[in-house]
C-alpha cells in the first residue's frame, strides 16, 4: 500500500471548509483534524485537503472550536453533481478513498450500499450482534476469534500488503482466495487469492495505460484480468499468467498463439450492458493501432455480432469449447452469458458442454458504450440470476464442479459479500477498477475522442493523461481495502473462509422482507 | 417479405437551448491569467465557443459542457464549479421525470438511438413498467448484424377485426365475412396530447409526420381543418355525438374512433351504417370495470378498443395501479372470451419511452398511442403553464409544420429502432407475436419475492449492515 493520491489539483469531496479572513493562524484547526484537512504554511493555515473532511461525522469539528468563527463547514456543489442511484456520489468518493489509501472512509460517507432503491441496495448484511454469542448468521458454530476487533480492521491495523504476486492468508487468518477449476480434470489447477478477477475491458474501448495497471494491478493481487475483445497486446506479455483472453463473437485479434499464451480463456456469448444486442466500437477509436490489433481499417466503426454465428445450440457450444482445448488442452475455460430467463438452464448447459466457470454478467455493470434500454430493460438483475443459477447447479448435483463468476454492477466490499452469499464464489471487477482511475462516470466514454479524463480512450493526447504506476497502485489500493473490508466482514460472521459464506442466505437480510 | 419499413430521420436541430442538469459557475474574481488556462484545455473546447443567447438569457457553455469536471478539478484558485440546475430538476413530475424529457429532446433531435458508457445509472426498478424487464435470448434468435441488419424483423401490426375462422356455402365459396383490418408498419399512433399550445400549424406537423410514418394521428374531428384533405387517410377523427354530425363526416376515414357511455350500442350500430367501409374504435377508460366494458364491446362485435389510461400511466380511478395491470387484466379477460384473436386493444397514458411500446405490446396490446411525447418532441418542458392559460416558454405553436413533422418523425425512428433492440434480443422477428408473451418478460412482484422473501428474519439479537 503506497497513498496515491489523485492527479488532479482539486480532488473532488462531499464538504467544503470555508475559512474567513478572520482567521489569526492559532493553529487550533490543524492539531484538532485527524484528517490532516488543515496546513499549516508560512504561518498561515490553509485548507489543504477538503476532501478528506468528514463533515458531520467529525468527533472534533474545527469549524466549532474556531475561537474566531472563521471556519464554516459546507456541502461541495460539485459533488452534488456527481454520481447516479447506482454509483452515488457517496460511492464515487469512497472509491476513491480506497484507491488513495487502501483503506475505508472513516467517516462521512456512506461506502456499502447505492441509492438504487432494491437489489444489492436494499439488501443488508445480518451479523449477530456483538458481545453475544459470536457466530454469525449463516456460520455452523462458535468460534474464538484470535484476530483484532472489526474496529481494528477499520482503521486498517489488519490485512496486510501484497507481497509480491502471492498474497494469502497473512496475518488475519481468513481464506479469500478461490479455486478456478473444480472439475479436477487435467487443466490448469488455478487459484486466486482474493475473490475477483478484472473484467474483460477491449483494448480500444479503454488505453492500454488503463488494459497494462489492471493487468499489473491483477498480477501484484494474485488473481487475473480479461483483455476483452479487442485482441492481446503485445505489452501484456510480462503478464501472461495473469491474463485472461477473450474469445468474443467478432473474433478480433483471437489467434491459436493467444490461446496458448494463457492459462484461461474466456467466451463471451453476451454482456450484461447489452444482453442479445453486439458490440459496437465507434469509428472514431478505431485508431491505427487499434485496427492492426484487430486486423481491421482504421476509422471504420466495428461491429461485434451477436450472437456466434457458429452456436445455434448446446451441441455447437460444446464445439466450441472443445476447440479451446485442442488448441490449449491446460486452459480453463470460462463460458460468459447474459441473465435470460432461462439463465439456470444456460449455467448448466455451460457445464455439460465442459466449462470450468460460469460467469454470469449481470445488467448494471458494463464499462463501454451501450444504448441506455438495453442497460435499463433486457435481461434480469444479477441478485435474481446468481441465487436461481446456485439453486439449480445444486439440484442436478454439480454445483461443485464449476465455479460461478458474477459480474455487472458489483460496486463495493459489501456487495460482493452479498452477492457470494446469494451463491457466487467469486466476481469480476470492471467500474470500480476505472473508478479508482478517476473515473467520474460522465456516460460520454463512447463520444469524441473517447474519454475525457485518459481512462477509455484511444487518442495520443488523452492516454498520457495516466501514469502507469499511478493507474497500477490506485488499483491495488482499492483492491487492498475491498480484501480487509472483506475479511472484517467474514470474521464478523465467524467465517475463517470466504467458501463458507457461498449460498448463506441466512446471512442476508432484504428490507423489504424483514 | 415485405420491403423494409425504415425511417428516414435527418438532424432538426431545437430552437431554445435545451435545459442541462447542471450549469458552470465561473467565478473570475480571484483569477491569477495562468499561462496555461484550464479553460484553455477543455477536452470539448467548451469556453472557446462560449456564447451568451441574448433571447433566453443562456450561456452557450452550459449546452455544450459534457461534465468531464476537468477544469473544476485542475483550477489552481478553484474559480470554476459545477452546480446542479433547479430549472432542470423542477420539470415535469414523478412520471414525466426531467431526465426522460431530455431524453426525448435529444431523440427528436438527432433521430438516435441514446446510448451511453459507464452501465447503468438509474434505479433498480420502479412502478408500472418498470418493474419489468423483457427476456433475451443466449444462443436461438434472428442473427444480428446491427438492428437493419440481414434479418428482416416486422413491426407491423394489424388493426381491425378478423373472424375466429371462414364458413363456406355448398358451392365452396365464402359465405362469411372475411377480415377487415388494416397494416400499420409500426404499432405506434400519433395522438393529439391531453394539454399544449399546439397551433392549427403543430396539428398539421403531426398529421404530416402520421403520413411520413404510415401511421395515424388521433384527433378530435373539430380540430380537422377542410385544408387537410390530403391527410385523410392517416387521421383517426374522434367523434363527439354531442357535437359533430356524424351525417356530414367525410367517408373516406379508414377508422373512427368515440368515446364510451351508456348509449353506445346505438352509436356503434350508426357507425357501421353511415362509414360501412371504416373500423369502428371506442374508447373506454381505465376504471374498476374496464374489463367488463371491454368484454361487452368485444362481444358486440366492436373491431377496436380503446383503453385510456392517465396521462401518469396510471388508471383513472386509482393511484394504486398502472397502465401495465390494466392491459394485462382487459387482454386477458378477452383470452378468456375466446375473441382476442379477432379484435384490436389499443392503449394510451402515459407511454414514455420506447420500451414501453415493447412492454405494453407483450402485456397483450396490439399498439399504443402516444401523445405527450409528440408535444416534448416540439421541446415542451411539461411546465403545463398553458393549462393555465398562460405563455408557453419555448412558443410551440409557433412552429412550422415541417420541423413539427420532422421532430416527431425523428422521435419515433428513434423509437422504432429500439423496438428492433429489444425484439431481436427477444428472439421475436414480429410485432404481431410479441402480443401478451408474459413468458418473454420478467415481474419484479414475483422475481423479487420469489429471490429474497426467504433471506435472513430480523430478529433479536441480530443487526444489519
């Protein structure tokens, strides 16, 4: 953990300090803030920092003990504008918090749960309460726990630092790593050591700064990262054992030597943002080095049909992965789908046809340009397909052979909790990892020369706007805080392993239903 | 096949600066004239452009900004902010929320389809129709190449009636009546809107767009000028026995449509005497007992239905319920009758947003009128100032009837094309199938209850996070 602040001059914060000019510099302000808000600088206090202030949360507000009244304590306007129900601004800022410091927030901001009025919104952890018995709701008995409090783990006195790229089980005693393949066939035994790997992001919808600090981001945690459709840059290559390859409907860029570069291979039959519509890539970023990766012309809009025009059935689905293991007989293989109606049934025709993991891709998520009805209407949210695909997989008996990814919309530490208790043993990560990045989600990725802020672009100009080790570290932080937050949560619930809350239902509670 | 039926739409730009969510503060008081100006720097060249609109009182930036928050976050005095706009947040209301209305604008405008990065912003779901999501399908479906892509997918749909089956006399010829209906190419109906400054030039636009489309405008018979001969075949009147003499109707109405009350059978049975050739329409609100009065013009043999829901979406007579639940309940109860097949339901309030279209169809609608959304097209803020008599802020009747026509021709390609989005990711290739197939669909009253009625009680000695 190295704090990595933002690069931008103003960082963006839910208060304002407005400081008087009947301030006599007594330096009261700097000593009482925790935060380091206040600066003290050639006998003049300034507010250096507004953004870290936690407002109303403060157990020692400045602007109170101002023995001149010069402090007043205000909301950002510009914070008001930021943000959606799904990503309030709340979740934008604690994002960030995570990203600079690895940490949660202490304060002032609400970090679990969005504004989206059901789903993962409405549904809450359910701990027995402290000081009484300590199992927790869905845990089969009581334990000791011989780790720090969860006010410990909040301050971040537990977890500890990656070290290299084999991160486990230090210090706090708690497993969240997860094992990829669990048909105990001949491929790859894969495990990752925390329980998310970087969603698939093409190289053309994002730069390749964002595509190599996810990677190397993905390589320093232990776990993988998607390349998308775009093809596989030659720039990965240090990171082959942590890359995922996708193999998508247009085909762009897939080569039997990428297939055999990787240890898993991912197909995408449809995406959560667009489910049963194709990808669309603007003419716009198709720039050279895009189309050469992609063996297509440069500044022709491309298409991704929908859906494989080589799959009309289960049977061809199988040839299909049938053809990944010929050409690499040790990759796993992932089988990414939508949430029809029908989505159990898919999960475990995706099974028989020989896939390791089940990814399902809910419609929330999604980092590139879709049409807003698809977003908002086609296919069911993922909170009702993760617990109808872990029912039926249990039914038929395989729900052991086959690991469920879920991804779209997973937002923070405590969705994912959510979302493993609901009957997922892992997620994929894709918005927050271009939140951490400072994304601000403005919706205009698609348009113009892509994204103003260098995160999903392709022009020259835009891409340089990120560091690589910054864009690197701004990730693994946040990661870094979603693991401890992650295991504060799991030792709440008596858990000593992140398994052990797949499918605990009883560890949730929905409000709507208490 | 038929030949295509595609929408030519062209840009049609608006003639008051749409209002935007959120506006620049740019204080200059303090500026330290950097070398380097942030402002110099926008990624959009927004301040190079800057301009005030001397009609509106508008600074240009406002439109053009595209809340990349770049300058806010880089000036070195923290001079340049960005705020929401009460203007913006104070249009329309719950159900014709600000961000649908400037979705419609810009609709109208360029004729796209919106589409953004990012995921999904809004809420999880929502009353009426959203609290229901349409189907796709992984693998079986028409292949997709772009929505006009090589397979054909239909929107045409049928109004009129047509028998349950052909009786035959002894020599084998038809003895009975064959099927009277007529093709629209899209089962969307343009319809005057319960409110507006629309001017005998904006009715003009709309019955001109109707005829671009290959659709109708429904519009009361009093508001048809002698002038719009031309339009005929693409208005639906509405009669009022009350006033209009239904003698002196022109004939050449392909279909008429009334309002219900007690003494409608008299009326119906008028109809068909003095407009043989025309598809009789009646229109009955949605109340309590719109099932019954559906179930007895269907069983009088009335080829169309008309059911009115609120200009909110919701049924007339309660708050409670929504469009969606009253189509639902009226097309089923006409299953149930055994004659859905051989009548129309149309519907109307309310209808937003294009997926709307797709969900009342699969909620058993043949089509919908819309109407509202032809007045936001003109750029109305729903401010409704006019129902009170006063000034319209963007003078809609001041329009020329071709950038009414064109704006709404816009709106509604815009429209159809994500009718073709969501019926191809249905694996439906026509409209006329999509009608009541509740199995391509998804509830929130079941699904959410169904997933989370069974999680964890709240119960003593636990607590929530």
């Amino acid at each position: 953990m190295v704090r990595t602040p933002s690069r931008f001059r103003n960082p963006i914060g839910k208060y304002r300090l407005h400081r008087t000019s009947a301030c006599i510099a007594c330096g009261l302000c700097v000593e009482c803030c925790p935060y380091r808000v206040h600066v003290m600088r050639r006998e003049r206090v300034e507010v250096a920092r507004a953004y870290l202030c936690v407002g109303h949360d403060c157990k020692d507000p400045c602007h109170l003990k101002c023995p001149e009244g010069a402090l007043s304590l205000k909301r950002s306007v510009d914070f008001d504008t930021l943000g959606d129900f799904r990503w309030t601004p709340d979740l934008l800022a604690s994002t960030w918090h995570m990203a600079e410091t690895g940490t949660v927030p202490p304060g002032g901001l609400e970090y679990r749960t969005g504004a989206a009025g059901g789903g993962f919104d409405k549904l809450r952890l359910r701990f027995r309460k402290e000081g009484g018995s300590t199992a927790g709701g869905g845990a089969k008995e009581e334990r000791s726990a011989p780790w720090p409090s969860s006010s410990g783990a909040r301050k971040g006195e537990t977890g500890c630092p990656p070290r290299g790229s084999t991160w486990t089980e230090d210090g706090d005693g708690v497993d969240v790593g997860v094992e990829l393949n669990r048909r105990g066939d001949h491929a790859h035994r894969i495990r990752i050591e925390v329980p998310f790997y970087g969603g698939g992001m093409s190289y053309g919808s994002v730069s390749i700064t964002t595509m190599l600090s996810r990677v190397k981001a993905a390589a320093l945690l232990g776990t993988f990262c998607c390349t998308g459709e775009g093809g596989y840059p030659d720039e990965l290559k240090p990171y082959d054992d942590h890359v995922i390859t996708q193999v998508a409907t247009g085909l762009f860029g897939v080569r039997e030597e990428t297939i055999q570069r990787v240890r898993i291979v991912e197909f995408k039959y449809a995406q959560g943002a667009k489910p049963g519509l194709g990808g669309h890539l603007l003419g716009d970023k198709v720039t050279p080095g895009v189309a050469r990766m992609r063996e297509a012309v440069a500044g022709h809009p491309l298409f991704s049909p929908f859906p494989f025009h080589s799959v009309y059935s289960v049977e061809d689905h199988k040839k299909h992965v049938d053809w990944i293991k010929a050409i690499n007989p040790k990759a796993l293989v992932s089988v990414k789908v939508s949430t029809p109606t029908d989505v159990d049934m898919v999960a475990v025709g995706s099974y028989y046809a020989g896939a390791h993991i089940i990814h399902l891709d809910g419609s929330y998520g999604g980092t590139g340009a879709a049409p807003d009805i698809a977003k908002k209407n086609i296919a069911m949210p993922l909170e009702y397909a993760v617990p109808r695909v872990h029912r039926f997989l249990q039914e038929e008996g395989v729900r052991d052979q086959v690991t469920v990814i879920a991804s779209g919309g997973i937002r923070t530490p405590h969705d994912l909790a959510k979302i493993i208790a609901l009957g997922a043993d892992g997620i994929c990560t894709g918005t927050a990892d271009l939140v951490a990045l400072e994304c601000i989600r403005c919706h205009n990725c698609e348009s113009g020369r892509g994204c103003a802020r260098g995160i999903a672009t392709t022009d020259p100009e835009l891409m340089h706007l990120i560091d690589f080790d910054w864009g690197t570290q701004r990730i693994v932080n946040l990661f870094t805080a979603w693991r401890r937050e992650l295991v504060r949560i799991l030792q709440r619930f008596g858990m000593r392993s992140l398994s052990e809350l797949v499918g605990q239902t009883d560890c949730l509670a929905h409000l709507d239903y208490r | 096949m038929p030949a295509k039926y595609l929408i030519q739409t062209k840009p049609e730009p608006h003639r008051f600066e749409p209002l935007t969510p959120s506006g620049i503060i740019a204080w200059e008081e303090g500026c330290l004239k950097c070398a380097v100006c942030v402002k110099k720097l926008c990624v959009y060249g927004v301040y190079d452009r800057r301009g005030l609109n001397p009609r509106q009182m508008i600074e240009s930036i406002d439109n053009q900004c595209m809340n990349c928050m770049r300058c806010v976050q880089s000036c070195p005095r923290e001079l340049i902010h960005k705020s929401r706009n009460p203007e913006y947040t104070a249009m329309g209301d719950a159900h014709w929320t600000p961000d649908i209305i400037a979705r419609l604008w810009y609709q109208a405008e360029t004729g796209k389809i919106p589409v953004s990065g990012a995921g999904y912003p809004g809420p999880f779901s929502g009353p009426g129709f959203d609290a229901m999501w349409t189907d796709m399908s992984e693998i079986v479906r028409p292949t997709r190449d772009g929505i006009h892509g090589r397979e054909y997918i239909s929107t045409a749909v049928d109004l009129g009636k047509a028998p349950a089956h052909l009786l035959f006399d002894e020599a084998g010829g038809v003895a009975s009546e064959g099927p009277q209906v007529d093709a629209i190419p899209l089962p969307i109906i343009l319809r005057l809107p319960p409110f507006g400054d629309g001017s005998e030039d904006t009715l003009e636009g709309w019955a001109l767009a109707a005829r671009r489309l290959g659709t109708f405008f429904s519009v009361p018979l009093g508001r048809v000028r002698a002038s719009w001969g031309e339009f005929g075949p693409s208005l639906i009147p509405v009669l009022d026995p009350g006033v209009d003499d239904l003698q002196r109707v022109p004939k050449w109405f392909r279909i008429v449509e009334m309002g219900w009350d007690e003494g409608w059978r008299g009326r119906f049975e008028r109809l068909q005497s003095l407009f043989p050739s025309a598809l009789a329409a009646f229109r009955i609100p949605l109340v309590q007992d719109a099932q019954e009065r559906a179930a007895e013009l269907a069983d009088a043999g009335v080829p169309i239905i008309h059911l009115e829901g609120g200009v909110d979406g919701r049924w007339r007579d309660t708050d409670a319920r929504y469009l969606k639940d009253g189509i639902r309940a009226v097309h089923l109860r006409l299953v149930e009758m055994g004659i859905r097949n051989q009548m129309t339901l149309l519907v109307s309030g309310g209808i937003a947003m294009a997926e709307q279209v797709a969900k009342s169809i699969i909620c058993g609608a043949d089509a919908v009128f819309i109407d509202l959304p032809l007045l936001i097209a003109l750029e109305c803020r729903v401010c409704r100032r006019c129902t009170d008599g006063l000034p319209c802020p963007v003078e809609i009747g001041r329009a020329a009837p071709d950038w009414v026509a064109s704006r709404v021709v816009n709106l509604v390609g815009a429209w159809h094309n994500q009718l073709l989005e969501v019926m191809g990711a249905m694996g439906i290739r026509d409209a006329r199938r999509l009608r009541g197939e509740v199995g391509r669909a998804m509830f929130f009253e079941q699904l959410d209850r169904e997933t989370f009625g069974s999680l964890g009680r709240m119960e003593e000695g636990f607590e929530l996070e």
